[in-house]
C-alpha cells in the first residue's frame, strides 16, 4: 500500500501551507520585478550622435585624493568635447578638495597644457557641508558654460559624445540628463556588489512616469553623470540646497523636480564607464555611506527588504532546504520556487547583457541580494548614529 501524501497528515500541512503561499508571492514579486525591467529598458535609450556643433558645456570635476585618476578623466573629457561636431564651447573645471596625495601636481600639469582646463580655487570646507556637494558648488559656481556636467575622476567618456548628451537633453525639453556608466568590476566583491545598482534601478523605478510628470518620487539620476542646465541649477539653489548629502544622484534630480524642472535618464553605456570601487571592502563602505539615504526612509528600507527577503531570498532557500526538509520537496512549494528562481535568472541574465556585467551577478543573484539588504541596514546604522564617513570625512545627518 503506497503512503498517503505529505501534506495529508496535520503536522506536514502546518508546515507546508504557508511555505506554498511564500513561494507563489515569490513568483508575484519576480514576476513584476522582471515586467517592470523589461518595460523600463524599453525606455532606457541612447542618445543618437550629434549631427551638428551643440551647446556650452562646463565639465565639472570635484577631486580629493585622485592623483591616480584625474588626468585620465580630464582627458578623456577632452575628446569627449572635440570633433567636426562638438560642442560650441567647453571647458573643464576641477576643484581640488585638500587632497594630500599628488592630485595637485597632476592638476598643475593638466592646466599648463590646455588652456580649457581650469582649477577652481581651494577654500576650508564650511562647516555642515559634505565635502563633494562643496566641491561641485565651488565648480558649477566658477563655470562659464549653459550646461554643467558634474562627474566623478573614476569616470571615463568615450570621444566625441558631449554635444550628443546635450542635444538630447534640449530635445527632450528636460533641465537635467543623467545616466549610469557601464560599470567595470574587476573582483567577486565588486561584482556581487555593484551590478546591484542595475537591478534595484530596473525593478522599482517607475521610468513612464518619470518622463510624464514632475513627481520628485519618480526621479533618479546617477552623480557620476549628471547633466544640469545651469540657469536651471542656479534657480534651484545648487548643491547647497542639498550640502550634507552623501547622494547627489538622487537629491539633484529631485530637487529640479521639485521646482519643476523636467528631468530624464538615457542609456550611456557605450558613452561612459566607470570603475566606482575596488575589492569588497571598498564596495562596502563605499555604499555604506549611502546606501540608506538612496532610499530616503526607514519605511521605504522595511519593504525593499521584505520583498527582497520573500521575493528573492525565499525561493533559494526552499531549492537549497529541499535536499533535506520532505516539506521542501513538495512539488506546490517546490514548482512555484522554481519558477521564482528561473524568473530572477531572466531577469538579471537580460541586465547582464545589457550593461556587460558578466555571468558572476547572474550565477550568484541571491548572494547580491543578501549583499544589498545587508548594506543599506548597515547603512541605516551608520546614519543613526551619524558615522556615515567617507574619505576621511563624516557626513552630517540629513
């Protein structure tokens, strides 16, 4: 006589219910999670090549301790300016943030041999001001062209791609264009850590309604890309409407919207890369700073972790439980988690092949997610406690 099935006696359904509900929410919250992807690549595009000279353009350059990378940025930020169709003026301006390596003998040196860069003068850094907000004032204030590019001296900009931004960014009617470089990841760490950005991105971010209304909730913007209008970013009051931020990416963009300025994202890709930290521990305190303040509040970190945990968690831990737990194996516990995990495979395999990130996050997608949640409640800590810091320098709360 064969054995009734598991879930027949009252000890097995106790158990077995509630993991069948958990796995077919963690199908839901995939499945939206990947439409929502799927919709907003859909919207995330390049911007086409200039066909004409375009715009003046103030490439805006905050420095602290970037010996090792600013003359490469400076540079590729030269061609990025140049060709039969750049742009009508550029200049590039870098504020040299007390650095104590040798990033001011490079300035010096990339000053003396082309006239468009320029240094802005070093002062003290004012009391509650983080020290990249005060940089990116003191440069957008020095700056000459209609547009600001504020960016980071890890940023690398392929040739001749400035006026094509710029255009855009007056087709489009927007006030401020941005985008996430392709990003470059050299370590697991980095690799676990950083593509993150693309996932969380792609899943939450309502772009339709970005680019329809002039909801600051609807925004997003990157700080090592960000393309402002500067009659725009005068009126808005600049980076001192938002001076102890540790996020630049999210308060510019919200704070144009808030004064509704019209803001957008494009695809750059192929235009710019980065490489934003190197090895795991970089990663970590890197997002520590500010992995919270992205969010915004401690209701919004509650549900992103919750559905992370359900959504992205659970049905891995059911896959790896099953060799063990009879529950587990179930097939109405054990399909639907399957279906969860294959879904969330997809999904980052079309991220991956998007913004050439590799077999690595795909492969090890719940190992992201534990990443991810780990960090921002970390992060959440460090802001309560105000030790949020950052190249020798603690932010203040905000």
């Amino acid at each position: 006589m064969t054995s009734p099935p598991l879930a027949s006696t009252p000890e097995s359904a106790t158990w077995i219910q509630p993991l069948v509900v958990l796995a077919l929410v963690a199908v839901v919250i995939s499945a939206i999670a990947l439409v929502m992807t799927v919709r907003n690549l859909g919207r995330y595009r390049p911007v086409p090549a200039s066909t004409r000279r375009s715009g003046s353009l103030s490439l805006c350059i905050p420095a602290r301790n970037e010996a090792a990378n600013l003359a490469a940025c400076v540079e590729s930020g030269l061609d990025a300016a140049g060709g039969e169709f750049g742009l009508e003026h550029f200049e590039v301006l870098v504020y040299d943030d007390g650095s104590t390596d040798g990033t001011a003998d490079v300035l010096d040196g990339l000053v003396a041999r082309d006239s468009r860069v320029r240094r802005v003068e070093t002062v003290p850094l004012p009391s509650g001001w983080n020290g990249k907000q005060h940089a990116c004032e003191r440069a957008g204030q020095a700056a000459t062209g209609d547009w600001l590019l504020f960016t980071d001296a890890d940023v690398r900009f392929a040739p001749q791609t400035f006026a094509a931004a710029v255009a855009e960014a007056e087709r489009r009617g927007v006030d401020l264009l941005s985008t996430f470089p392709r990003q470059q990841t050299a370590t697991l760490g980095e690799a676990l850590f950083v593509p993150m950005i693309s996932f969380i991105l792609f899943s939450y971010l309502p772009m339709g309604r970005m680019q329809r209304t002039l909801d600051p909730a609807a925004s997003a913007g990157c700080g090592q890309y960000l393309l402002v209008r500067r009659e725009a970013w005068i009126a808005c009051g600049g980076h001192a409407a938002f001076r102890a931020s540790m996020h630049d990416g999210i308060r510019l963009p919200r704070l144009l919207r808030t004064h509704r300025h019209a803001t957008d994202l494009f695809d750059g890709t192929a235009a710019v890369t980065c490489r934003m930290y190197r090895g795991f521990g970089e990663c970590w305190r890197g997002f520590g700073k500010n992995a919270y303040e992205g969010l915004g509040s401690i209701w919004l970190l509650s549900l992103v972790t919750v559905l992370h945990v359900v959504g992205h968690l659970f049905p891995w831990a059911i896959l790896a439980a099953a060799v063990a737990v009879p529950a587990c194996r179930a097939p109405w516990v054990l399909g639907p988690a399957a279906v969860a995990a294959g879904i969330q495979l997809a999904q980052r395999s079309l991220l991956s092949r998007r913004f050439h990130q590799g077999l690595t996050p795909v492969l090890l997608h719940p190992i992201g997610v534990l990443l991810s949640i780990a960090v921002q409640w970390w992060s959440f800590i460090l802001h309560v406690c105000g030790r949020r810091t950052w190249r020798g320098r603690t932010a203040t709360a905000t």
